[in-house]
C-alpha cells in the first residue's frame, strides 16, 4: 500500500486525512508538534506513525527528513496552516491586523509547505505516487475576494498558490503532480461549529480528488468536490 505523509496531524482536517488514509490500509507518517499530547491520533488503529514536526523550523524539518531518509513516500498532504489567534473573527481589517501574526502566519501557511515539501523531496523521489497536495483556502483567491478583510491569511494561501505553481513547473520533469485545495468550510478548531461540512466530508472529497488527478493536472486549484477554482 501507498505511503501518505501529513502534517498537522493532531486534529482537525490532518487527523481525518490521517483516519481515513489508514483505514484504506495506507501506511501513515503524521506529523504534528506534540506527538506525546497527541490522544485522538494514538487512539487511531492501522500503520500509522507519529513524528514530531514544527513546520516553521528548518531544524524539525531536516530533523524529520533524517528519521525518514530513504523510506519512499507516495503523497505529501501541506494541511498544517493557521487561521488567527483567539475567537474566530470574520472581519479582521487594517486597524485590526497584527502585523507580528502576519508573519507567523506566512511562516506556517506560505513558508511551511515550501519547507516541509522541500526537506521530504528525497522521500518523494524515491516514492511511486510523486504527488504533493497542499491545503490552501478560496481565501487566496483574488477573483474570488469579494469580502476583503482578513489580510495575512488570504495574503499566506495566495502565497502558497504561488508556490504550488512552482513546485508543479519545477518538478514536472520528474513526473510530480503538485496541486493547491480548498478544503469547504469545515467544522474544526479553525472553521468553527457553524461551518458547512464535517471534516469527514471534507477529507473524503479532497482524497477522491487526489485519487483521479495525474500530471496533467499539476499546478491545478480545486475545491473538495472537484470543481476548479479561479486565482
Ligand atoms: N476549517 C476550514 O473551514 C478551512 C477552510 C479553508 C482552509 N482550511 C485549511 O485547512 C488546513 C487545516 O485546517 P483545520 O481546519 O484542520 O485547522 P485546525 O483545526 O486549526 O488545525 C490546524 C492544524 O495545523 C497545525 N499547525 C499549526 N501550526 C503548526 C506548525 N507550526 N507546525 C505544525 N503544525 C502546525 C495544528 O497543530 P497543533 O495541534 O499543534 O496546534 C493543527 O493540527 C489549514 O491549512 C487551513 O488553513 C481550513
């Protein structure tokens, strides 16, 4: 069975990728930053493996890319991301922005999936499925902003947009497919109770998604249900 990698495997959308990869019989690398704290994802059955990781550190990337050198991995899942700090807050304005947060956020959005993708390249080459699937938001759509608001974190996954389209271009003659998704709005810690879909919908889609794209489709935008999304 396929190999999956995912970061910010301890909750929310991570930790469903991780329970329904390992359902499937995948073997699952999760990486998340307490792995000892971590209940939800001990208590999940099948061959699923714990590592710590911190997206935002170059250390804990290269750390993890050590323990993993020359274990194949098929799909690396970029989930690891951050909202705000505090309450969920629909309308985070100019006055209202914080610019320290914002550069906390680029660093986990935008900087992490660059970091993490980069360290695991030797994993990725060594694996069959040469596939990189970064969670990103419809909030890094331009085309789609209508609301405005919420600088740094539309600002993190236009970014992040950007990136993919890098790793797509640059990787394409080694036959990756990189790809950015949105997820829906989703009922976790960041999406809050009153979000659309369950993260067991959510997840679903995104891997029904990643099972039918092939390299013609790298450097591609999509929404959970497959429907391509503008920049
Ligand atoms: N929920 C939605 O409606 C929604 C909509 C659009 C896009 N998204 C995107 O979907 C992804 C997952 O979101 P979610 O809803 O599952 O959010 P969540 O419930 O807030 O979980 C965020 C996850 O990211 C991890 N994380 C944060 N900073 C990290 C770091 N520096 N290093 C490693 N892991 C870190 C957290 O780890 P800890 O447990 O250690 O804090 C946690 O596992 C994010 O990229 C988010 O932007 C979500």
């Amino acid at each position: 069975m396929p190999t999956v990698l995912v970061t910010g495997a301890a909750r929310g959308l991570g930790l469903e990728f991780v329970r329904q990869y390992a359902a499937d019989g995948w073997t699952v690398l999760a990486g998340c930053r307490n792995p000892q704290g971590a209940e939800a994802l001990s208590a999940i059955g099948g061959d699923v493996h714990a590592y710590p990781l911190d997206v935002t550190s170059d250390e804990s990337c290269a750390a993890l890319a050590g323990m993993l050198a020359g274990r194949p991995i098929d799909l690396l899942v970029n989930n690891a991301g951050m909202a705000r700090r505090g309450p969920r807050r629909t309308n985070v304005g100019l006055a209202e922005t914080d610019t320290a947060e914002f550069a906390e956020i680029l660093q986990i959005n935008t900087i992490g999936p660059f970091r993490v993708t980069r360290a695991l390249l030797p994993c990725l080459r060594a694996g069959k499925g040469r596939m990189v699937a970064t969670v990103s938001s419809r909030m890094g759509s331009i085309a789609l902003n209508v609301g405005g608001s919420s600088y740094a974190y539309r600002a993190s996954k236009a970014a992040v947009n950007a990136v993919n389209k890098c790793f797509a271009i640059e990787l394409a003659p080694e036959g990756f497919t990189c790809v950015v998704l949105h997820p829906g709005w989703v009922r976790t810690d960041m999406g809050s109770a009153e979000a659309d879909i369950d993260a067991d919908e959510s997840v679903r889609g995104m891997r029904s998604v990643l099972a039918r794209l092939t390299p013609a489709d790298s450097g591609n935008f999509y929404n959970y249900d497959g429907a391509p999304l503008p920049w």
